[in-house]
C-alpha cells in the first residue's frame, strides 16, 4: 500500500480507535495529524504525527488546520459514544456529534476537502429485523446516541448526491482489545466497555461484573456480540481511505468478525487468558438491548478488501490483557 497523498487530518485521533488508525497510516507513510480536543483522548496516545488542540465545534480553528496542513481527506474519529450518557443528556450528543460533525463538514467543503471517512456504528440499526445485519437493514435507533450517527449519515448522503463529498462510512460492531506491540489501548474514564471491565473485575479493580439479563433467547441467555479487533478497524479505514482515492463511489460498510460470543462466553474465554476467577452478578435487562447484533461484512471484504486477522477471541482477550497489565 502506497500514501497517494501524505497528510490526513484525524479528529478524535488521541482517542482508542482514532490512536490505532494513526499508527497503522503512519507505518504506510501517511502523515497522521490529530486534530482533538482531548476532552476524552489521551496526548500519551499522538506519537505518530503533530497533535493539533482543537474542537470539532470550533470553525475558525478547525479552518486554520486545514489550511496549514492541506489535507487530501478527512477521518472523523471525534464523537461522544455513551449510550447510557446520551440516553441521560441527549442534548451534549446532539451538540457535539451533530452540529460538531456539521461544522467540520462546512470548513473542510470551504477548503476544498472533499473526502470523508466516517466512523460510524451498528447503534443506526436498533433492534434488528434479521441476522446478520447487512447494510440493507432499516435503521431504527433506539438511542440519542444512534440517532446521530444517523443523522450524521444522511448529511452524508446528500452531500453526495449534490457531488460535494465523497465519503466512506464505517458501521462498527463492538471494537475490541488493543494494539499488538503494547503502544497504546483501551483507556476510557468511565468504563463501559465489556471486556475491560472483565480484566478490572480479574484483576479485583472491581468487585464483579454485572450481566444484564440472563433470560434472552441466546443458548445461555445472555446477549450475543459481534467483536472486532481495533487494529482490524484501523486497517479498514485504511482500506476505505484508499478506495476513495482510487476514484470509487461512496458507501455504508459493516465491520465486524461476523461471529457472536455471548456475555457469558466471553466471561469464561477470559478467565482462562488471564488465570483468575472473575464473580458475576446478575441485573435486570437493559431497556434497548437486543438479544443479539452480528455483523455480515461481506461487502467490506468485496469492496474493500477488508480481512480481520486478529479479531479470534483469544487475540482480543490477549492484547487487552497485555494492555491492561502493561498499564496499571
């Protein structure tokens, strides 16, 4: 793989996937420049190009960026990602994921910019009609948190249908473990994430892990995840950056391993990576929460080219835990 263009601006690149997808475009040959806030990123996360403090929401500054760095695309990490906090305070979501994504997509069209990597989420579908899920699904969010994703989608669309941008946008299942040399990791304040918690409650930073619900229509009643490698998402939009400078049209993808673990199975797979007894209680079922969401990434891997080669459970239990050991 080739940089047919050196300089890509990341918003949101101090953060967990933003911080993979920078390493991996810097060891191509891309020039990473984070662009964030570091409202919920880490500076200790930028070691792969210049870091550039600024929010999303700021047009004079985001401007002035893009005019030093004359970027040839854009990757819009940058978003508040709690489904419970925008379920609580809807109106911090749509402010900074809406009008924020809405901002950075008037300077970048002023500027000339005219291609966007999306990071999206499988939250636009809701509780799903059919599995797997294939870009085809109705969306029907049942979330503040997936309805501006949604919305965020269809600026998309219309802009290009009006031939202004060309965008990829990316629909994640549930990101998953960390990088494989040990750089950088998950690390969110508050944790909400399954399998952190799962190390936390190992390593008796936590006293248990609460499942929600044991009673679903699954094989041992718990919900089914489909879990997906971050150094996977970041080689996906790599893949998806370079589609589009290749001259392809833009498009929905789906990224996820295309197989489910349960809560519970996950639980037991890490007890064994980690060699610890992990207590679980059980809580009442979480209002929204479907039995099961597993991707069909088929057209990801047709177009894209996308492969994921380490998103088999023990390499995401095993980096996470590498992670997680490394960074007490």
């Amino acid at each position: 793989m080739t940089a047919e263009n050196k300089t890509i601006i990341v918003t949101g690149g101090a953060g967990y996937i933003g911080s993979h997808a920078c390493k991996l475009l810097a060891n191509v040959g891309y020039l990473p420049v984070v662009y964030d806030n570091l409202s919920r990123g880490h500076d200790w996360a930028v070691k792969w190009g210049p870091l550039e403090k600024g929010d999303i929401l700021d047009p004079d500054r985001l401007g002035e960026v893009i005019k030093k760095y004359q970027p040839d695309a854009i990757m819009h990490f940058a978003a508040f990602a709690y489904v419970g906090e925008s379920v609580n305070n809807p109106i911090l979501y749509y402010q900074n994921n809406v009008v924020g994504t809405y901002t950075l997509l008037r300077v970048m069209l002023e500027h000339g910019i005219e291609k966007f990597i999306f990071s999206s989420t499988c939250a636009v579908y809701g509780e799903p009609d059919t599995l797997p899920l294939t870009e085809s699904h109705k969306k029907q969010p049942v979330n503040p948190y997936g309805n501006t994703k949604a919305i965020i989608e269809t600026m998309l669309e219309d802009l290009a249908a009006g031939g202004q941008l060309k965008f990829i946008s990316l629909r994640y299942f549930n990101a998953a473990g960390a990088d494989l040399d040990g750089e950088i990791g998950d690390s969110h304040d508050p944790e909400t994430h399954l399998i952190p918690l799962i190390l936390n409650a190992a390593d008796g930073k936590i006293p248990e892990i609460e499942i929600y619900g044991n009673d679903y229509e699954t094989p041992d009643g718990t919900c089914i995840r489909d879990y997906i490698h971050v150094n996977d998402l970041a080689d996906a939009h790599l893949r998806a950056l370079q589609y589009l400078q290749e001259g392809n049209p833009s498009g929905f993808y789906n990224l996820g391993s295309e197989t489910g673990y349960s809560v519970q199975e996950i639980i037991n797979a890490a007890k064994l990576v980690t060699g610890k007894p992990i207590k679980t209680c059980i809580s009442p079922r979480r209002p929204g929460d479907p039995p099961a969401l597993v991707a069909n990434a088929s057209k990801a891997k047709q177009e894209l080219g996308f492969n994921p080669q380490n998103s088999d459970l023990d390499t995401i239990l095993t980096s996470a835990w590498n992670w997680h050991n490394d960074n007490r």
